[in-house]
C-alpha cells in the first residue's frame, strides 16, 4: 500500500472516531438535561436554582468538549492533507516558534 493510501484510510478511521465522540457527548447532555428536568419538577424553587446552574454547567462543559474534539479532528485531517500534497505546516510553525523564542 502507498503513504497517500495509508494517509486516506488513517482520515477515515479519525473522522469517524471523532464523530462517534461528538455524538457521545451529545447523547451524554441529552440524558443529563432529561434527567435534570425530572429533577426539576419534583423539588422546590431553592434546589431548583441550584440544579439549573449545575446543567448551565454541564451544558458548557459538553459544549466546549465537542469543540475541542472537532478542532482536533478537523486539524489532524487537514495536516495530513497538506502533508499529502508536501505542504508541513508543522514544521513551519515550529520553526517560527523557535525563532521568536531566539528573539525574544
């Protein structure tokens, strides 16, 4: 099998590992909000305030993990492409970063 090949089936494999992730964590706010409502509804205004902030919590929490999850995915897949094509982007980078840590 050739590097591109190799490459194309590596792309694959992390998005749909990336999506069955997202789609986890969307699962997860769902039972959590679900759970939460029929908390809600059983328990007094005090209580009721407390467990809103815990889910606004929760709800932040999945949302900046989703994102997390497909910034790194959608990054990984388009280094690859670009090292596909002889573009390595890492490499300039990290050669940008030593030369400011040079200077500075």
């Amino acid at each position: 099998m050739s590097d591109r090949t190799v490459m194309a089936i590596g792309v694959i494999v992390g998005f749909l590992f990336g999506f069955n992730g997202i789609a986890m964590l969307f699962n997860l706010l769902t039972h959590t909000l679900t759970e939460a409502q029929a908390q809600l509804s059983q328990i007094s205004t005090v209580s009721t305030l407390v467990l809103f902030l815990i889910v606004v919590g929760i709800i932040i929490k999945v949302r900046v993990l989703s994102s997390l999850i497909v910034g790194a995915v959608v990054g990984a897949v388009l280094n690859l492409l670009l090292e596909m094509n002889g573009i390595h982007v890492m490499n300039m980078i990290y050669s940008a970063i030593l030369e400011f840590l040079k200077i500075h």
